[in-house]
C-alpha cells in the first residue's frame, strides 16, 4: 500500500492522476467497441483504443515521475501543459463533432474535462506550495 500521509500535494495527485489514467485507459481499450456506440454513431473503437493506449502511457509517466521523491520541475510542466492540451482538444472535439455525439458522449466528454480540470488545479497548487514555477 502507498503511504500518502507524507507526500506533497503534487506527488498525491501525481498518484491519483496516474492510477485514475491506467484505469480509465484500461477500460477504454476493454471496453471499445462499446462505449464508441454509446459516444458517437460514427466513432470507431480504433479511435476509443488509440486514447486509451494514451491514457496508459500518460498514467505510467506519472507513476514513473514519482520516483526520487516527486516530480521534477520538467515532469510538473509537462504533465500541467497536457493537461492544458486535454481541455483544448475537448473543446475542438466538441465544437468538429457535436452534431454526430450522443448526449451520453456530450457527457463524458464534458465530464472527462471536469476531472482533467481538477486534476490541473491541484498540479498547480501543489507546484506553487513546492516553489515550482508551473510554467515558464
């Protein structure tokens, strides 16, 4: 079991980050085929596979940022300027393909935004409680 009770803001939602990533990759490659039917009529699960093989890259390297006491300053940015991109790309996401989502995919993907959301403010907090400067 991880001992949370010591780490710093920023390593807690590094490991939550990361866990949360490898799960919601795992299903997304799991459960492909399905949930591209629930999201869009024209999404493909070779695109629901692609994010989720993304999802379980981007979970490792949070995990694996993790060593040697924490994030460094170089793994901090580049996990906060991904997290900026996420929102990004589920804004265009939304605004090219509105029309062919169903309002369950509308939903995940503004829910998905939500948690990315959290996530990014907490990456920030606990950058700026580290004396990290977030961004350059």
């Amino acid at each position: 079991m991880i001992d949370l009770s010591s780490r710093t803001l920023l390593n807690k939602t590094f490991v939550a980050d990361g866990i949360f990533s490898l799960v919601a990759g795992s299903v997304l490659i799991v459960g492909a085929e399905r949930l591209a039917a629930l999201v869009s009529r024209e999404s493909s699960s070779a695109s629901l596979i692609a994010l989720g093989v993304g999802l379980l890259l981007w979970g490792v390297f949070h995990i694996v940022s993790l060593r040697k006491g924490g994030p460094s300053v170089l793994a901090t940015r580049i996990s906060i300027g991904g997290d900026i991109l996420w929102q990004i790309g589920s804004l265009v996401l939304l605004a090219a393909v509105y029309r062919s989502l169903t309002a369950i995919g509308i939903v995940l993907i503004v829910v998905a935004m939500i948690g990315v959301a959290d996530f990014l403010f907490f990456k920030m907090k606990g950058a700026s409680l580290a004396r990290m400067s977030p961004v350059v």
